[in-house]
C-alpha cells in the first residue's frame, strides 16, 4: 500500500536493503530516508488497541515482543547515526480512516528529508 502510493507520487526507492541494519521496508536514498512498516503486534506499538499480549503464555510474548523492540532501537540508532532519517509507519496507521493523514504525513516527512538532503 505504501509502495503503491510512493510509486505514484512519482517516488523512487529500494526495498528491503540488506545493506542496511534491520533490512528497513523501504529505501528512498535521494531523500535519505527509510521506511519501516512495523506490524503493531510483533513491534509492540504502545497504546495502541492491535496491541494486547494474549492471556497464555504471556510472559513468552512479552519476551519475543521485546526482543523484536531492542532490535528496532538498535537498527534506528544506527541509521541515524549514519545520517539516514527512519520513519516508522505502524500497521494501524494503515487502516482505512487513518490512511489519508498517513500518507499526508509522510508526504511532508519526505519533502523535508528532501530539503535537508539537499542542503
Ligand atoms: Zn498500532
């Protein structure tokens, strides 16, 4: 879905670069800038009501989800750190009614990258 959108807002882009720590989704290397499309479960996304640990074997979930957590902080610090702009767009985010300010968003997101880029 966000491919799609990229491809017709005339985006170009890598994806899935081993290259880079924790193979982001998306690469759009002239706006240096990845994309990681995090599923809101397996990446815990706090608050969030797709979020519930299930009731047995919690605390196992927990862990994994956790593990999945550490390994999302480490792979962000280490693209910042590299100059690369990370943008997390969560599962969520993708449902119907939030779609439009999604994309809004990440439009906007992009033609700043862009600009710093740039300059
Ligand atoms: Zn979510």
């Amino acid at each position: 879905m966000v491919r799609r959108f990229l491809f017709s807002q005339g985006f170009r882009y890598r994806l899935h670069d081993k290259k880079l720590k924790g193979k982001p989704d998306i690469v759009l290397s002239k706006y240096k800038t990845v994309i990681f499309i995090h599923g809101c479960f397996w990446h815990g996304h706090e608050g969030c009501r797709y979020f519930v640990v299930p009731k047995t074997r919690s605390e196992w979930w927990v862990d994994k989800i956790n593990t999945n957590k550490s390994k999302d902080k480490v792979a962000f610090k280490e693209l910042t750190d590299k100059g690369w702009k990370v943008l997390t767009i969560w599962e969520c985010e993708l449902k119907q009614k939030a779609l439009k300010d999604t994309f809004g968003r990440l439009l906007q997101n992009l033609i700043d990258n862009e600009e710093i880029a740039n300059s």
